[in-house]
C-alpha cells in the first residue's frame, strides 16, 4: 500500500525546513519552530500540517514574518537548494 501524502510533511522535512530557515534567517527562532511543530504533527493530516508549518514559520521569523522573507530565502539559497 502507498505511503499518506500527509508523510511528505515529516518529521525529517521538518528539520530540514529549520535547517535552511537558520541558513537564510540567522536571527529566526529555529528551536521554537521545531518546539511547535514536531510534538503535534504526527497527529495531524496534510492540510492540518502545512497549516501548522506555516503559522510556526510565521512565528519563528523575526520582523513581518514568513510573507516578508519568502523572496530573500528563494534568494538565499538559490535554484535546486
């Protein structure tokens, strides 16, 4: 049997997703981001993780958030990163 789609928003991705956020954002809360998602995302399905993600990047990015930063991260890591 296939794997959930939900598992494409895993515990691994996570991590990932905080280890480029500190590369592009060094003044982002990495530990918060990680402190809020990873207790709760086992529990949760696709939708419900990207929306959990998504409000923790929010939180963990200094100044206007994750809408402010989205093009200076693209930036910063550059195609395929």
């Amino acid at each position: 049997m296939a794997e959930p789609f939900k598992h494409l928003l895993s515990e691994p991705v996570v991590r990932q997703v905080a280890r480029h956020l500190g590369r592009c954002h060094p003044g982002a809360d990495t530990e918060a981001f990680l402190a809020a998602v990873l207790p709760r995302l086992h529990a949760l399905e696709l939708m419900d993780r990207a929306r959990l993600i998504a409000e923790a990047l929010d939180t963990a990015l200094p100044g206007d958030g994750a809408a402010a930063h989205c093009d200076e991260c693209r930036a910063r890591l550059g195609a395929g990163a």
